[in-house]
C-alpha cells in the first residue's frame, strides 16, 4: 500500500502552481477587485502549499 505521506509534498507543489496560475492570468485581465481578491488568496495557498511541500516527515 503506498504511504499517504508522500503525495503531501506533490500536493503542496500543485497548490503553488495553480495560485502562481491564477495570479497570472488576472493580472492582465479582469477588474482590480478581482485581481485584490486572487492576488490575497495567492498569498494563503502559496503559503499553506510551502508548509505542505517542505514539511519535515522524518519523525
């Protein structure tokens, strides 16, 4: 059976790519307060997915 630890680190890196993603694309298209509002959700999932991709397992 394969170990749900290790797909932690991969969902991390997944979280980070689609808020980089998001960003990009609103930040040439669509309404300031949209670009506020994905730009401040970026800023929580790149963090949430940091602490998912380097945490340490090794306990």
């Amino acid at each position: 059976m394969v170990d749900k630890e290790q797909y932690t680190p991969f969902y991390g890196v997944v979280m980070i790519l689609a808020a980089l993603g998001a960003s990009l694309a609103v930040s040439y298209y669509g309404p300031t307060w949209l670009r506020v509002t994905v730009y401040l959700l970026t800023v929580a999932v790149v963090m949430v997915g940091g602490v998912m991709t380097f945490r340490d397992y090794s306990r």
